[in-house]
C-alpha cells in the first residue's frame, strides 16, 4: 500500500495481491518503524461508508464495499474512485483510492475492447 498526502488530497493505491486480501473481507496495513518506534500506521477495512479515522500515529480508512466492488468490477483502469469529505468545521478531504494500473493489466490484461480508462 502507498499513501501518498498533499494539502486537502489523500490518496491510497494498492495492489492487486492487496486488493484480493481487502475483497477476502482481511484488512490491509503497515507499520513505519524507526529505533522500536511507531511512526505511522495504516490500516484500510472494507465497510457500509466510508470514514476515516486518526489517533496519535494510527490511520483507519473504511472504505464502502459496493463502491469498491463496482469500481473492481471496471479493472484495470487508471481513475481512481474518489470521495469528497467534509463537515462544517474545516476544509474538505479528498479521498482517493486505486489499484496499480500496470499490477491490474498484468494480472488482468486490458479490458475488452479498450485500454484502461
């Protein structure tokens, strides 16, 4: 998994062998370590919405199963599927998530008829 931060921009890409476990319902994650000491953690889970969640050096994404379903129905392409979020408070997050285009044609080929979106 990579994640990948700029400003009010999140992105998650994951692999295809990423992608099989999160589908199987086992959550995907990783650790930073530095001298035994965490420094970051991620953790993506499948869900009925999406939520994303921080404490200290932990993150959670929740991801909503349909809209990943649907989006891996359409591998491989190179559109990631996106949600805006927002409340009143501050500015809004965007959340993107996609599947390595290049580990999905490799795996997959190119769709029918037509080279990833």
């Amino acid at each position: 998994m990579k994640i990948q931060v700029q400003s009010e921009d999140l992105r998650l890409r994951i692999s295809e062998s990423e992608l099989a476990c999160l589908i199987s319902g086992q959550p995907i994650s990783f650790d930073t370590v530095l001298a035994d000491q965490l420094l970051f953690s991620a953790r993506v889970e499948l869900g009925t919405a999406v939520h994303v969640q921080r404490t200290e050096q932990r993150w959670l994404f929740v991801l909503p199963a349909a809209q990943v379903g649907d989006y891996v129905a359409q591998l491989p392409r190179r559109d990631a599927l996106r949600w805006v979020l927002a409340d009143a408070a501050g500015p809004q997050l965007n959340l993107d998530f996609e599947v390595d285009v290049r580990d999905s044609i490799r795996l997959r080929g190119t769709r029918r008829g037509r080279r990833a979106a």
